[in-house]
C-alpha cells in the first residue's frame, strides 16, 4: 500500500457535495487473484494462467467482485469513520471497464455527489458518492456509485 | 451447500427473457465472514462480535461484498457456462435489502429481463439478469441487476 491518505473525515459534516478524497493505492498479486476467485469466482480468466493466456484478456485478470472488494478495503482504511459509519444500503452502476491486472498499482478516489440529512432520524444521514479506480496510465478501470449512511457529528446543524 | 440445480445453460441462446433460474444456496459461518471482512472490509460489525452485539445489528453480518460474492459462486457454479461466459462490463442496482448472518441459509434465483444479440459482433450477445437473494423466511435480502456476455450457439439465429 502506498500513497496512503488521512482525511480526517470523522462525521457525517466532514463529506462535502464536489470534494474528491484520495484512497491511495492497491496491488493484488496472481496468487490473491487466483485465491479470490477459485472460492468466489472460478472462471478460467481468473483462475487458470494457461486458458487466461489464451482468452481475449491475455492473463489473468480480477474477478470484478475482487476489485470492487480490494476498493473498499482503502475506503474503509483511508476515508470511512469508523465510528459514525452505519453502513449502506446499496450500490449503483458498479462498472468494470477495463481489466485489473496482477502486480499493477491501481489509486483509487472517491467523489461526493450529496450530503443528506435524514428526515426521520436527525443524528445521522446519506451520503451519495463515486469511487473511482485508475491504473498508472490515468485511465478508469472501475467505478460504483452507491450511499453509505453515517452519524452526524453531536451539534451539527445539516 | 444444498438443493444444487444443474441449469444446463451452455449458450447466450439458453437464456430466456422471463425465465427464473434457480442458484441453490450458501451459508457462511461466522469464521468465513469475519476472514473476508479483516481483508476487505473491517468495520467492526463485520470483524468484532463483542461490538457487532452492541450495534444495531446485534451481531456479526456479512459484509455485503461478501454475500455479493458468494451469490458469484452460485452463478459460476449452478449457471454461468463456462465455455461461452465472456465477463461482465458492470452491475446496477447492488441492494442490501436485509443483514446476511452467520449460520442461515440463503438461496438465490436468477431472472432474466432480456437478451440480446450483439449488432457488431454476430457470435455473442448480452443477457441482462436480477438476481436474488432470499433468506429462509422467503425475505429478499439481497438484489443486484447487470449483464453478463456470451457467446451464441454456432448457427445462432438470436
């Protein structure tokens, strides 16, 4: 793990509609890809080196459900407070783009689209954000869309 | 794993828009929940039982990228032909309807919207699917649509 953020988002009032937040970066090897998908995902692109080398993708490539895993492992380590995260209750436009290689360093960032402030219960509301994944190159591998709900902080006035 | 359906889906043709078919099922033990969380996703109700019992879950859940790979498994092992199977471009609509917990069976189904021939490229095509994921009570717990590719029976009218 390298370039490794602290953004200090402790509550719901530290999320700003149009601020981007760095995740830093993650590298899985061919073997953590292998392991994932042969128990989640055992398609022969993602498992099996020679019929990989033989399918359209060259190699072996992440299962989607591993980069989308491996993403939430630096959200959760670099962005989410522990404290205030109630968790979420879904997921939109999870899009694979491109193929995620072994050994490549892949950044991810983390885009909030809206703060919301709940309605029925007035500790805590929903924020609305895209993470994104670029490989060294720049270009977007993966991104999802999706809310995750969090307390607001003692006080606050959203 | 129980009630293992043989689908016998081998071609983007065997897809049916309207048809539902069945995925079997899985559990996850407490053990297995807690391993992939401390990789993917550690918050403290998915790695921590004394504070996931303190929560407002009232004890360790799945982390829902767990129970979306899981489900994976079901589609890889009990649908997806292996042979005509060319990857997934995204997932819309992830739902984390209910909390997935330890010891409980869960089965899902999978229900095709539609299929679709490719224009340029006349041997594969697009099927578009929701799959579900129900507990023992017959509760959704978990939803996702997306599409898969695949390649089309040889002389294929689709």
């Amino acid at each position: 793990m390298t370039n490794i953020p602290d953004n200090r988002v402790e509550f719901l009032d530290d999320f700003e509609a149009g601020k981007e937040f760095p995740l830093g970066s993650f590298t899985l090897t061919q073997d953590e890809i292998i392991e994932f998908a042969t128990r989640f995902d055992p398609q022969s692109f993602h498992v099996d080196p020679a019929a990989a080398a033989e399918s359209m993708y060259g190699g072996i490539i992440a299962s989607g459900w591993h980069t989308t895993a491996a993403t939430m492992r630096l959200m959760v380590d670099h962005l989410i407070p522990a404290e205030a995260s109630l968790g979420s209750p879904g997921m939109d436009q999870i899009r694979w783009l491109k193929p995620v290689f072994p050994d490549v360093e892949y950044r991810a960032t983390y885009f909030v689209n809206t703060v919301t402030g709940s309605k029925s219960k007035p500790d805590r509301g929903a924020v609305n954000s895209t993470t994104r994944l670029f490989n060294p190159d720049g270009e977007e591998v993966m991104s999802f869309t999706g809310v995750g709900f969090f307390l607001k902080r003692p006080g606050s006035d959203l």
